[in-house]
C-alpha cells in the first residue's frame, strides 16, 4: 500500500517529520506497520539486533605486572522507547559505530578494574573480574541507549613474563603429583585388578577342568556300564535260556522214561512173568501127572481138571501181562505174584480134589492120558 511502512522483526521504525507525543524528537514504531505520507514524512530503521565487540587490551594490575587481556561483549539496543531514541540519536546514520564504542568503553572499565587486583586475583578470580566491568560499565552502556547482555574474558597472560606460569608452578607441581599419585594408584589398582582377573580365570580354568573330567569320568563310567550291560544282559538271557532248557530236557527225559517203562518195561516184564507163569505150570502139571500116576487112584474128572490147570492159569497170565501191571519189588514181586497164581489154581484143584474124595475108590475110573498111554 502506498506510503504503509512495516519494520524488521529486529528493528525500530523510526518516523520524522510530524509532532510526537511528548518531549520526543521522532515516533518509535516496533513490531507493526504505520502511514508515512511522503515528502511531509521520513522513516529510518535501526537494528535492535544482538551485536558483538571484542576487546584486546593491556592493562597493568596493582603489582605492576603487565597483562594482555582478550574479552567479548554482547549487547543490543534497549527494546524501550527511550533506549531506542537514544542509541538512534547516535549511532542511527553510523550504526556500526556502537561496536567500537562499546569496546572503547569496556576497555577502559577494563583497565581501571585490572589496575586495583593482583594477578593472583585476576586469575583465580576472573568472573568476579567480568562481574565488576560489567557493573562499572552498565551505567555508561544506558545512556547511550546500549544494553549489555555477556562479558566474555577469552584469555589473560603477562607477554611472555613467565609471572604466571611461575604462579601457577607450585599448582602445576602439586597437581602433578597427586596426577602421578593418582596414576600410581590406579596403575596399582589395574594391576591388582589384573592379578585377580588372572587368579579368577586360572581358578576357573582349574574349575573348568575339573569338572571337565568329573564329566569325562562319569560319561566313561555311563559307556562302560553300557558297553558291560548289553553282553551281561546277553549272558544272563543265555543263562537262563539255558536253564530253561535244561529244565525242558530233564522233564522230557523224565516223560521219556516213564513212557519207556510203560511202552517197553512193563510189557516186557509182563511177558516174562507170563513165561515163567506157564513154565511153573508146566512143571506143576507134570508133578500132577506123576502123582496121579503112581497113586492110581486118580478119577477121570481129577485128570480133566489137570489137564484144564495150566489154560487156567495161562489165561490168568494173559490177563497179568494185558493189565498195567506195575511191580514194586523187581524179581520179588514177580515171584509173589506168580506164586499167588498158582496158589490160586492148586487151591482150585484141592477144592475139586476134595469134592471127589467122597467117592470110593472102586468107582474110580483109570486115567487115560490124552496120547493114549496108560498109566
């Protein structure tokens, strides 16, 4: 818009030219536009912007020791009306001229403050060195419209003296010490921490094998046990598979015996007996015959019943060796029991002996053998 002027954030737009409010020479306009009507009208800007000075200067303290003392200054126009109005009546057409102003001004609080320390002050105390200038100089800075915001001291020294490297010597050499002291100490300590690191790992190591061969051991031992437990396993199935069969073949050969004695023994013990059975019989008959012969009483029916004597006691002996006959006492008990035989058919013939002894002996008829011969 024509004539419409706006100002920088950092700046003050001043205008001229028209009546002020108050003892003012110019109107102040800072953060918003304003009219200026041109030819009757004229606007200026003046930085309110940070701005920096540095200082160099050699200053002699109160030992009258020479000393080169570097500072940096930051500072601004005021944001008042009256900061603004009175760095513009100064500096408004040479702006740049504020920093070497104010590095003036600083040097010479700068010189006056340093002249009334000792060096050992100023070292050891440099803020309280900042802190005096700035106080000495805050003043002077608000009349010209200037506000300080920092004062730097960059660097002191004496030119090449050696004042305060002498000063600072005995520090050195204290520091230094404890610096070597300290270094003594914690080389001890990283040494000491070393021979217990190396004790802690050879301990572990020591550890480490020995559990090492606990495990070997116990995995030896496990293999071993396993190696043993298959054959011993093997071995003891063996065993008693063996037993087992052992077992197995005496019971068969017991079964086997028993059935030899009831298939091969038994009847062929049997068969002797019946043998010797018919042979006594035969002995028996031939007795018989001799004493009916010489007695010549003998009747027709005694020597039928002779005759009859040895089938009777062939058929017992059949039905001996036809039953399962089991004889206890070997050759005794045959003996007994073909006894019992015969006995069986002499009693028999005594019974049917008996029974004809009632007839005379007149009635007795003559025995005819079956051959046909007499006797």
């Amino acid at each position: 818009m024509l004539g419409y002027r706006v100002p920088a954030p950092d700046e003050a737009m001043l205008i001229s030219g028209g009546k002020a409010k108050g003892n003012v020479p110019f109107r102040v306009v800072t953060g918003h536009g304003a009219f200026v009507i041109p030819f009757f009208r004229k606007a200026a800007f003046l930085t309110l912007a940070m701005c920096e000075s540095e200082v160099a200067e050699k200053c002699v303290t109160q030992q009258g020791i020479t000393l080169n003392v570097r500072a940096v200054i930051a500072f601004k126009v005021g944001n008042d009306p009256e900061s603004i109005i009175a760095a513009a009546q100064r500096f408004l057409s040479e702006q740049d001229q504020m920093s070497v102003l104010t590095g003036r001004i600083f040097a010479g609080h700068l010189r006056s403050i340093i002249g009334s320390m000792t060096v050992e002050q100023i070292i050891r105390e440099r803020q309280k060195l900042a802190t005096e200038v700035l106080d000495g100089s805050k003043e002077e800075m608000a009349r010209i419209g200037l506000n300080v915001d920092a004062l730097q001291i960059q660097s002191i020294d004496d030119d090449g003296l050696g004042y305060i490297k002498a000063m600072s010597a005995p520090h050195n050499a204290a520091v230094q010490q404890q610096a070597q002291i300290a270094q003594a100490q914690a080389d001890q300590k990283a040494a000491e921490a070393q021979q217990e690191s190396q004790r802690k790992q050879a301990e572990f190591a020591r550890q480490t094998a020995i559990v090492k061969a606990q495990y070997k051991a116990e995995v030896d031992k496990a293999q071993a046990e396993a190696a043993q437990a298959g054959p011993l396993a093997e071995a003891e199935a063996q065993r008693e598979v063996l037993a087992m069969r052992t077992e197995l073949a005496e019971r068969a050969a017991e079964l086997r015996q028993q059935e030899l004695v009831a298939e091969v023994v038994k009847p062929a013990e049997a068969e002797a007996e019946r043998v010797r059975i018919l042979a006594v019989a035969d002995a028996e008959k031939m007795k018989i015959q001799a004493e009916a012969a010489a007695s010549h009483n003998r009747v027709a029916l005694d020597r039928m019943i002779i005759d009859q004597l040895p089938e009777i006691v062939d058929k017992a002996a059949r039905g001996l060796a036809g039953s399962n006959l089991t004889v206890l006492n070997g050759a005794e008990g045959l003996s007994q029991v073909t006894s019992g035989l015969v006995s069986q058919g002499l009693a028999i013939f005594d019974a049917v002996r008996g029974g004809l002894s009632q007839y005379d002996d007149g009635d007795v008829v003559p025995f005819t053998p079956k051959d046909g011969s007499a006797t």
